[in-house]
C-alpha cells in the first residue's frame, strides 16, 4: 500500500512531461510555418485568415491546391527572360512551347505578373519580388515607347497566339489591368507610382481610342468578346483607382457585353465569340455583376426599412417603389436578371467545356466567372471554387505548369491564368471595391 502514491506521483509526472512537450513542439512547428510563410511574401493572407476580408469569401486552401500553386509559380518563374518579360509565342509556331525560346510580349508578361502579385508577391518583398519588379519595368518601358505613337496598342509585335485569338490590342488592356493592381504595392515610392500612374493614362486613352460605336473594342480576334470584356474590366479598375475614364464610354462597353445575352429566353450571342457559349455567357456575366449588386443591396435595404415585403423579387416594378425611375428599374433588372443567368449557364458542365477541351480562353473564362461572383458578393463563390480548383488540379502538366489543348496553348500564358484563378480570393477587398464603383 506504501508504495501507490510514488507511482501516482510518477505518472502524474511523466503525463505532466508529455503534455509540455506537446505544447513545445506544436508552437514551433507553427513558428517553422509562420517564418516559411512569411519567405514566400505571404501568399495565403486572405486564404489563411490572416487579413480582414470578408468572410463569404475566405477559404481553407486544401494542401494539393497550395501545392499546384506553388508549383505553377515557380515554373513561371524560371519561364522569365532577360529582358523581364514573359512571351507565349506567335500563333504560327504554337508547335514551340519552351518558354525562352519565344519572342516576350505584354499581354503575356501583364498576366504573368499579376499572378505574382496576387500571389502575394510585392516590389519588396515575397519569393519572386525580382521577378515582379522586371516584369514591371518591362511593362512601363513599354507603355512608355509607345506614348509618341498613334497605335491604340504599346507593342510593335504582331502575329501573337493572344493577339490573334483575343484581338489586336489585348496587350495595352492587360497591362492597364495590371498597372491599376501595381499602384496599391508603389504608393510609398512617390516617383514610381507617379510612372505607373502616366502609363496608365496612356493606356486608358489608347483603350477608350480603340472602342467601336456599338461598345465593342476593335481588332477582335477569334474570341473577340473576351477582349472587349478585359477592356471593360480595364477601364472599370482604372476608374475605381483614380484614372480618368469616360464613364459615357464605360457604361457602352457594359452594355454591349450584357447586350449579348437575352434574359428573357436564354439565346446567347456567340458571333464575337468563335461560336462558343461560355465566352459569351461569362462576358455577360462580368459585365452585369456590378450593376446586380447594386441592385440587390439597394432591395436588401428596403426589406430591412419596411418598404418592400421579405419575400419581394426584383421586378421592375418594385424596382420603382424604391425610388428608381421607369427607364433605370428596366436597366436595373435587366442586369440582375442577366446576371444570375449567366452565372448559372457559366457553371453549367456542357458550357464550361467551352471548345471542347481546355484553351488559354477557357481558362480566361473562368476567371471572369470567379472575379464576377466576389465582386456581386455571391455567396455561391465557395461552390464555384470547389469545382474549379479541382478540374484545374486534374489536368495540370507534371511539371507544374498549365498548358492550352487549342487555340491559346501557350503554357507560360495558360500557367498564369491558372494560378489567377486559384488565389482568386487574394483580392477579396480590391475586386469588392470595384462592386462599390458609382
């Protein structure tokens, strides 16, 4: 009987030990994960939890998706040129696929460095700072040269697989984009951001040069809506960045994309894009996610203030008991019908095959559908991941990267794209703000 309270006491002991280690071992594995996050620029803040986003939109990145992320980053990485642009190729020769054995180009090396940035990448800091920052000055050197010229593009290359299946003046759009991105990392940098701020001037006015009557952007190429999407998209981040933009010239180019889908009966215009749905439906989509909204925020709030019942629709009609005049409660609904189509055509299995294999326009395409939704505050995004990530997952190379089976192939554009996709929710708060754009 003596001797049970020294055992006690040792297994008290020894329990006492285990529980210490435990806790030890457990707080420097995530001082190990927090110091390995922290090399790599952050990547995850939005993902993670680490940033205040909002919260319908914040997702638990599976390991496999961190890890086709981190491996398309690095392939693309390597992919840069000495000059720090990123090339896919001419559509002449898509039979060569090694990534520096093609001429650069901006469109290409635009989306590149966007996937860096939304990466978590800075001019400062993250795993491929360097590589962002070349790609950078490549971008402003070439907006730069072009400023003298009359050429509603900033590039003297022609013939490009993006060119040619996007349309001519793809490439100053993309970069317009990625220049509005860009300004929120140069801010502390008075000189640079006054640069960046000049290049996208020059490319707001080339971009609103190049628009046709109808809304649509010209030298279309084979999927030419998407083109005068990305334009659309341009001028709409230029703007909520303090870029001066025609917001007659804007609204013409929202309205041609919505105007390719009929709300009423379903038909889809596909003529500016190849004959191919999803182009189209997700154009539409990307067009009308702003206005829809709008509109569903403004119903949101007169349910709460009693002035329509819980269960009201958007009507035309409830629209008006709002305060919208006639002719803006019919535009109004139209987008938000336009809207929640599109949005389920787009995520239809038959449409989302596009062309019947996956294409660098698939994968743009996708990217519109996922943009869209954060930026209506959908809360259906988390659903559209889900999907999304694992087909791209799925069909990834073994080397990391993405590659196009037609049309767009160009592996260096495609592994962009993809990884765009993919920290999607990276820019939770900058593609919400847009939604906010009057």
């Amino acid at each position: 009987m003596k001797t049970k309270r020294p055992i006690r006491s040792f297994v008290f002991l020894f329990l006492f030990l285990v529980v210490a280690f435990s806790i030890v071992t457990f707080t420097r594995q995530n001082q190990t994960l927090a110091s390995n996050t922290e090399a790599k620029g952050c990547v995850f803040l939005t993902v993670m939890g680490q940033e205040r986003s909002d919260s319908d939109f914040i997702y638990n990145t599976t390991a496999n998706v961190k890890t086709s992320i981190d491996n398309g980053l690095t392939w693309i990485a390597k992919a840069q040129q000495n000059n720090g642009g990123w090339g896919a190729g001419t559509n002449m020769r898509q039979d060569i696929i090694d990534p520096h054995a093609v001429k650069t180009d901006p469109a290409t090396t635009a989306m590149v460095c966007m996937a860096l940035q939304r990466s978590g990448n800075t001019l400062a800091k993250g795993e491929y700072s360097k590589q962002l920052g070349k790609g950078l000055e490549y971008l402003l050197d070439c907006v730069e040269k072009s400023a003298t010229t009359t050429s509603t593009n900033i590039t003297e290359e022609t013939g490009t697989q993006i060119q040619v299946k996007l349309g001519g003046n793809i490439d100053v759009i993309l970069t317009s984009q990625f220049l509005s991105n860009v300004l929120e990392i140069v801010k502390d940098n008075a000189k640079l951001k006054t640069r960046v701020e000049k290049c996208q001037d020059i490319c707001v006015s080339k971009i609103q040069k190049a628009q046709e009557s109808n809304g649509s952007f010209k030298s279309s190429g084979w999927a030419g809506v998407l083109q005068s999407s990305f334009a659309t998209n341009a001028l709409e981040a230029a703007q909520s960045n303090g870029a001066k933009v025609d917001d007659k010239a804007l609204e013409k180019a929202r309205e041609y994309q919505k105007s390719n889908f009929d709300s009423d009966n379903g038909n889809v215009n596909t003529a500016a894009g190849a004959g191919v749905v999803l182009y189209s439906v997700t154009s539409s989509n990307r067009a009308a996610s702003q206005d829809a909204r709008k509109v569903n925020e403004a119903v949101e709030k007169a349910k709460k203030e009693g002035k329509l019942a819980q269960n009201a629709p958007v009507t035309t009609d409830n629209l008006e008991k709002i305060g919208y005049d006639k002719d803006a409660a019919k535009k109004a609904t139209n987008a938000y019908k336009v809207y929640n189509s599109t949005k389920s055509v787009a995520q239809d299995q038959k449409v989302m095959s596009g062309f019947g294999n996956n294409g660098g326009e698939e994968f743009l395409s996708y990217l519109q559908t996922g943009e869209s939704m954060i930026i209506g505050k959908d809360t259906d995004w988390k659903k559209w991941y889900e999907n999304i990530s694992g087909h791209l997952i799925s069909i990834k190379n073994e080397d990391g990267s993405w590659s196009g089976h037609h049309c767009i192939t160009s592996p260096v554009f495609c592994t962009a794209t993809c990884v765009l996709i993919l920290t999607v929710n990276n820019d939770i708060d900058k593609l919400t703000a847009i939604g906010k754009t009057k």
